[in-house]
C-alpha cells in the first residue's frame, strides 16, 4: 500500500486484534510476559507496530512526514477470566474496564503521537480529547474543512499538538453505552 502512495498523501488505519479477548497471540509471543497471556499480547502488539509499522515508516523516510496516532478505544477488559486468572488487562488506579459504563478505568486511555519535527518530542498533554478529535485533526492536515452542515463532536488536537493551546476544545465530554449517557465530563473553561 505504502509504496503506491509513498510520494503523495495517503492514510493507514490499522485496526489490531492485540489485548482483546480472547488474546490469540502466536507461539513466538507466547509466555514472554510475566503477566499472563494478556502480557504476551501486548509484546507482540508492540513488536508488530514498531517492526512492521514504524520500522518501514522510518526505512522509508517517511518518519518526519508521517503523523502517527496510537491509541485504544477503551480501558482493560477486567470481566474475563479463566479459572482463578484473570486477563484482559489492568487499568492502574481507575475503577471499571471495558464494557463498564461510564467508569474512568473503561473510558480513560493514553493517546501517544509521533511526528517529529512537527510536535515537541517527549510532551505530555493532560487535556480531555477523544477519540473524536481524529477525524477534523486528519482533515485538518489534509487541508480540508469539516463539514458545516451538521454538528462535528471532535475537535482539531493540533493546537495541543503544536502548543499554541493548552487547553481541550472540549468543555463537556459525553460518554454513551449504545443509546445510554453513563458518564459527563465538565471540563471547566475558567478553571
């Protein structure tokens, strides 16, 4: 794909089946991790984005052209078990995984950008953004405009991205289960 698009603009949306139940990993990965099957996922995700993604990027020399976004769509899925172990994941001092309405552990993921040149590396920006935020961001690169004719929940993360805001665009972030609100967060614009 890359190689038909290496000199021109072009978007990669890589979808992996990694740190979901039921956790198939290969027998390369396979007792790697001291933490379990879920750990073995997570080395051989790492492997494969840093191998087969970054890696190219980088061999291509695409790195300082490329903005990069990783990024889950939930928190840990803490329900699953088998026998006594539990797998699935591990969601530090936030209550609830996946699939557990609106609980901080289900809904609050790390976001890791890579753009080099672009953004300061090393940066940590502890703003509400969303998953949202993709689609005007990647529109906004490709020097298009959102639509107008209808509302557009995301927000651009470039001014975060490039420090010229140290603020969200998002005052209120909503979180829905299927047709059911579980959760707001009010991110005060004074505060």
């Amino acid at each position: 794909f890359y190689f038909r698009n290496k000199y021109r603009p072009f978007l990669l949306f890589v979808s992996l089946l990694h740190v979901h139940t039921p956790l198939v990993t290969t027998k390369k990965f396979q007792g790697r991790s001291r933490h379990g099957l879920y750990g073995d996922n997570v080395e051989e995700m790492d492997w494969m984005v840093g191998k087969w993604l970054l890696g190219v990027i980088d061999k291509e020399g695409l790195k300082n052209s490329t903005f990069i976004y990783f990024a889950s769509d939930h928190g840990g899925s803490l329900e699953a078990h088998r026998g006594n172990a539990q797998f699935g994941g591990w969601n530090g001092i936030y209550k609830g995984g996946k699939g557990m309405g609106g609980w901080e552990g289900g809904i609050r993921v790390p976001g890791i950008v890579r753009w080099p040149g672009m953004f300061p590396a090393g940066a940590v920006i502890d703003e509400l953004t969303s998953l949202m935020d993709i689609f005007p961001t990647v529109v906004e690169l490709a020097g298009g405009t959102v639509p107008q004719d209808r509302v557009i929940d995301g927000r651009t993360l470039l001014p975060l991205l490039r420090g010229t805001a140290q603020r969200s665009g998002h005052e209120f972030m909503f979180h829905y289960c299927g047709a059911f609100l579980h959760a707001v967060r009010w991110h005060q614009k004074s505060s």
